[in-house]
C-alpha cells in the first residue's frame, strides 16, 4: 500500500474535491442562499443598529475557501457602511484566488471606501504572526471551518476576544454522521485537525452561554446524494471518497481491505430511494453570537 496524503497537503487537489465534488452533492448553492437571506434578515439589523454608517467597519473571514458567503456579507454590509475593512485567512492559495478576483471586481464597482487584506495560512499562524489580529472587529465570519482551526473553546474564545463590543459572530457548522464517524472510526487516516463525538454546535452553545453571549440558530438540513461514492468508476466518487476521509486519491492508496470496509460501512450510513439513489442527512446549523 502507498502513503496515504492528508488532503490539506495538496491544494490543487482540496480545490478540486471540494469545488467539482463534495460542493456539487452538498446543496451549496442552498446553503449560500439560506446563509445569505439569515444575514440580511437578522445580522444586518444588528450591525445597523450598533454600528453608525460612517464607522470603519472591520471584517474577519475564518477559512473563507472562494468566500462566496464574505463577498455577499461585504455587497450587503457596503450598502450601508461608508468605510470597509475585509480581512480573510485562509490556507488554500488556489481556492483563495476565487475571493480576491470577486473582492476586486466589486470594490472596483461599490462606491464606498473599501480595503482587502488577505492572509494565506492557518488561523494560528494569522493568530501569532499578523498585527491585523490585535485589530477589534464588528463582524467575524466562520462558515465551515471551524472543524480545522484546532481546539474549539481557545479558538473560540480567542476570536471573540477579537470583537468589538456588540460585534457579531457567524458561525456555519454541519453535523454529517457520515463524514463524523468515517473519522471517528477509522484512526488511520491522515488527518491534520482533532475530531470528538461531541456536537461543535452544542460545545459553541454551551461555552457562549458560560461568557453570557447571545445566541441565535437557525438549523438547516441538507440531503447529500452519495450514489457516485459507490460506483469505482466515477469521478465523481473518487473526490466525494477524499473529501470524507480529508485523504487525496483514497481509492487509489488506500488497501483493497480497508476501501470494502469503508464502502459497507458507507453503505450502512446511507438510504437507498425509489429513484435508486444513495442518500443520507447532514444537519446544518447557522449561529449567529452576539457580544
Ligand atoms: C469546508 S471548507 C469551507 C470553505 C468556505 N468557507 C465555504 O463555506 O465554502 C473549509 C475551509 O477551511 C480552510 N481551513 C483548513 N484549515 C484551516 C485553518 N487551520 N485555518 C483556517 N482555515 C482553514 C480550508 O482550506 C477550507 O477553505
């Protein structure tokens, strides 16, 4: 059997599994919507009524990947606020390209006063190395990547320690049974980031609650169609096999024996419907925390 290689290991590829594969069976263009619509219904009028038009308004972006979900914050958020500051961490250089053309052409076009740092690494290294991290900032965004930011009560904490008072965090996190016991379950993958049983939506509930910040969910469930994970031929299966397992190329490093374990312990996992189609639940939650 060959190595096996983290998939954060290889950008190209993670750009690949997670923009032409996993992206393309996990509803992200409802997820966006849904995210979106929360924002302008419910943080804008926070951030409206805390903030005057005329502050400098300061965004943090956590793992932002294409920061398809910022760049709607910032077209909202530059609607209002005369004088933005967008801040984005993020370890993938391919998938950050995405976000730094579509920040570009908007604030070519938005007639406010607008300004773009970007920062190519993990949040610890942004943590550690950068002076934007001593900045105070209105509005902190998360959306699916929390899972990789290492311990979530310090990353937590420390990023609210980051807000200005009535600042607004925005969390995105999914509870994916499939992908949570993959890891749980099969402790030779390579992995990079720490999984727990527990629920990161319930620990981030509890440890806002402990600090006496406000917090208001909204849960979304989202139904992933897994059929090409079981067809060896696909493509498509390959990447949605490596997005699970945060492994690049799985099915072609991995041993024989340890893919038909993989397989029927997917198959388990999964329904099979009367179109014939594979499918199973992931339990999307959006948290907004409030300082
Ligand atoms: C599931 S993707 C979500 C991307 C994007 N926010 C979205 O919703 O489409 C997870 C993102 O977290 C990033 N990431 C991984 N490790 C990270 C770390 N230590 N610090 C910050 N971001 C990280 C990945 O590169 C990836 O872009």
């Amino acid at each position: 059997m060959s190595s096996l290689t983290n998939l954060f290991d290889n950008e190209d590829r993670y750009q690949d599994v997670y923009c032409n594969g996993f992206s393309r069976i996990a509803m992200k263009d409802v997820v966006l919507k849904e995210v979106s619509q929360y924002f302008d219904d419910n943080v804008m009028k926070k951030m409206t009524d805390a903030f005057p038009a005329d502050d400098q308004f300061n965004l943090l972006g956590v793992g932002v990947g294409e920061g398809h979900h910022e760049l709607h914050f910032l077209k909202s958020l530059g609607s209002h606020f005369t004088s933005i500051r967008n801040v984005a961490v993020e370890p993938n250089q391919s998938l950050f390209e995405t976000f730094k053309t579509n920040a570009a052409a908007w604030s070519s076009d938005d007639k406010s006063n607008h300004d773009s740092r970007w920062f190519t690494g993990p949040l610890s290294q942004f943590f550690s190395e950068n002076p934007l991290a001593k900045c105070q900032y209105n509005l902190i965004s998360a959306i699916h990547s929390m899972y990789h930011t290492g311990d979530l009560e310090t990353t937590f904490t420390r990023l609210m320690s980051m807000l200005k008072d009535n600042g607004i965090k925005i969390i995105v996190l999914s509870e994916c049974k499939l992908i949570k016991e993959t890891f749980l379950q099969n402790t030779w993958l390579p992995l990079s980031f720490r999984v727990t049983g527990k629920s990161l939506s319930d620990e981030i509930r509890k440890v806002s609650e402990q600090k006496g910040y406000t917090v208001s969910t909204k849960k979304l469930d989202i139904t992933l169609d897994l059929t090409d994970l079981f067809d060896e031929e696909s493509e498509l299966g390959d990447k949605l096999a490596d997005f699970i397992t945060c492994t690049a190329y799985l099915r072609k490093t991995a041993s024989a024996e340890k893919l038909d374990a993989l397989m029927s312990f997917w198959r388990s996992l999964c329904s099979q419907e009367e179109d014939g189609r594979m499918r199973t639940l992931s339990h999307e939650s959006i948290m907004v925390i409030s300082k």
